[in-house]
C-alpha cells in the first residue's frame, strides 16, 4: 500500500514536470516604441496568444529598439538571436524585396490571406530568409504626405516639392526621388520628431495613423491627398525555432495571427478615423490632388514601387520569376476604380 502511494506521487510529479516543460517559449522584440499604435496592436496580438496558448505555447516580449535597433531586428531573427520579430518587411528589403508587394498593396491581408498572396510572401521568406512570415498585421490604413507648409501645385495640378526637405527612407525613396523628384533626407522613425523641431525636416511620408502617437503634429499641418501604399509591418519568426514547436504551439500562433490580420484592419481603420477627427479639430489642411494628377501621383507611387521590387529581384539568385504571381496576389486594379 505504502509503495503505490508513492509510485502515485512519483508519477503525479513526473506528469507535472512532463506539463510544465511542453510549454514552449519564443522571445520577440517590435521595431517601434511601445507607445505607437503598431507596436500596441502587436502586444495585443501577443496577449492573445499567451492567453490561448496557457501551458503550450508563450511569448516573452524583450522590448523595441530601445533593447534592439530596430534596423538589426531582423537578421537576429534570421540569426536566431531572438525568435520573432514585429516589424515593416522595409527593414530587410536587401534580402526579401518582394516585400514592395505588399508596400504597393490596394488589398488587405484579409483578401491576400484567402487568394493565396501571404502563403506566396511566407514561402519566399522561408526560401530566401531562413524565417517564417506568420502575418501581415495592421493592413489596411495607406500613407500621407505631411507637410509643415503650404504645398504648392503646378499649373496642372501636380505636386510641386522643390525646396521642401523632405524625409525620406527605403519605403518612399524611389516614389520620391524617382517621380516627384524630391531631396530626401534618410532619417529613422526615432529620429525625427527631433528633426522637424530643428527644421532639418519640414515633410514626411507616414501612415494614416500615429501621427499624434509620435507627436509629429506639432510641427506638420497640411496633408496631402490621395493616400499611397500600405502598411507592410508583419511578424516573421525564426524558422528552425518555428520547425522545432509543437504541432499544437505551431496551430495556436498561426490561427491567432490569421484572425489578428482581420481584426487590426477593422481597428486601425477605426483609429485612423479618430486620428483625422483630432488633426481636424486641431486645425490641420488637407489639400487635395485632383483629376488626372491624382490618377498619375497614384501610379507613379505604386509602379515605381514595383520597378524597384522588379529590378532587386532579378539582382537576386533567385530571379524574377514570381513577379508576375505578386502583381496578381496583391493588387487589384478594380479595387483602384471603386
């Protein structure tokens, strides 16, 4: 009776520990300061997951760039420094350009999750990047340009930018430089509120939302209409860190991830309306292209983007094949009519 009862504890004990060790844990970092929007939309997302995945699978957020420059994020993921990252596809445009797919998107990652276009993106990651891309968050909100004056128009209506300073990074640069002819100035997200108070800068592209988070609206008080691009922040995981989870840990992030692309695209949309409402109130500008400069501004953001997806690609071993398959996955010219 006496060695049952502790053949009874032994094994209670070892299916414990059993229990206990089963759950995996994958460390993750996000590219902006916690207090943007973006990165909140992603700790929610994790929050979902830890919840969901109690006793199989958890993430331990170890900061932004605060803790890791956001420019080095990705290849510590690809090198397994940490095993997941938020962050824009931008950041690693070097190894992974097809990532302009999503940057000239006029789709969400709801259409792109049900026509196949985020499985093509997941398979190039893995091919090309040694990672897993698990979503494409906050899809649905475009980018602006801001201004802190005026901006002028030529005769024709088009955008006129000589003598702004412009900032500029990897996702405008070849829209700015190529059809509005701009000097841009490369700054990081962290570095430019400090720039637009000295007056290094005096506009900038950014998304529909956050301007307020990054208290931008200090210094910027027009904006420019029509919206381009989209968001391309998304989370990619390390892929021998994804291959080595559980079947059960690998099902709960991935349907937690889908469900979290339709869920952020309904939240971000709603936030960006709160956002236009508060500049409004605060007495920003919206000034509006036009006819013919607005279809040919639209074009030249989202064609530009492609050529330079086109000719970085066929740079690359792998070539150009799937160019085409990205155009047809991840855009639709009737969605540009509506």
């Amino acid at each position: 009776m006496k060695m049952t009862t502790i053949g009874g504890t032994l094994a209670g004990i070892m299916t414990l520990a059993s229990a206990a060790q089963a759950q995996e844990t994958l460390t993750a970092v996000h590219a902006f300061p916690e207090t943007l929007i973006y990165t909140q939309s992603f700790l929610e997302f994790v929050d979902k997951v830890n919840e969901r995945g109690e006793g199989v699978v958890q993430i331990e957020v170890r900061g932004g760039p605060e803790a890791m420059g956001m420019f080095q994020q990705p290849e510590a993921v690809r090198n397994g420094v940490v095993d997941m990252v938020y962050t824009p596809g931008s950041f690693y445009a070097g190894t992974v350009p097809e990532k302009d797919a999503l940057v000239a998107s006029n789709l969400t990652a709801i259409e792109t999750r049900e026509n196949g276009g985020i499985e093509l993106i997941d398979q190039i990651h893995q091919e090309k990047m040694g990672v897993k891309y698990l979503g494409w968050f906050d899809s649905g909100v475009c980018y602006n340009l801001w201004t802190r004056n005026e901006p002028e128009l030529d005769e024709d209506g088009n955008l006129d930018v000589s003598g702004l300073r412009l900032r500029g990074n990897a996702v405008y640069n070849a829209f700015f430089t190529e059809y509005l002819g701009a000097q841009v100035i490369d700054l990081p997200t962290t570095d430019v509120y400090s720039a637009l108070e000295r007056g290094v800068v005096d506009a900038t592209g950014w998304t529909q939302i956050g301007l307020i988070d990054l208290k931008w609206n200090d210094f910027l008080n027009y904006r420019i209409e029509p919206c381009f691009f989209s968001t391309d922040l998304g989370v990619i995981v390390n892929l021998d860190t994804w291959e080595g989870l559980s079947e059960e840990a690998q099902t709960i992030l991935q349907e937690v991830a889908i469900e979290h692309e339709a869920s952020s695209v309904e939240a971000m949309r709603a936030k960006r309306d709160e956002d236009f409402a508060a500049l409004d109130e605060q007495g920003m500008e919206v000034v509006e292209l036009e006819g013919e400069a607005a279809a040919e501004y639209l074009a030249a953001a989202r064609e530009r983007t492609w050529g330079r997806m086109q000719r970085l690609m066929e740079e690359a071993p792998q070539g150009a094949g799937n160019y085409d398959a990205l155009i047809e996955h991840f855009y639709d010219p009737e969605a540009d009519a509506e």
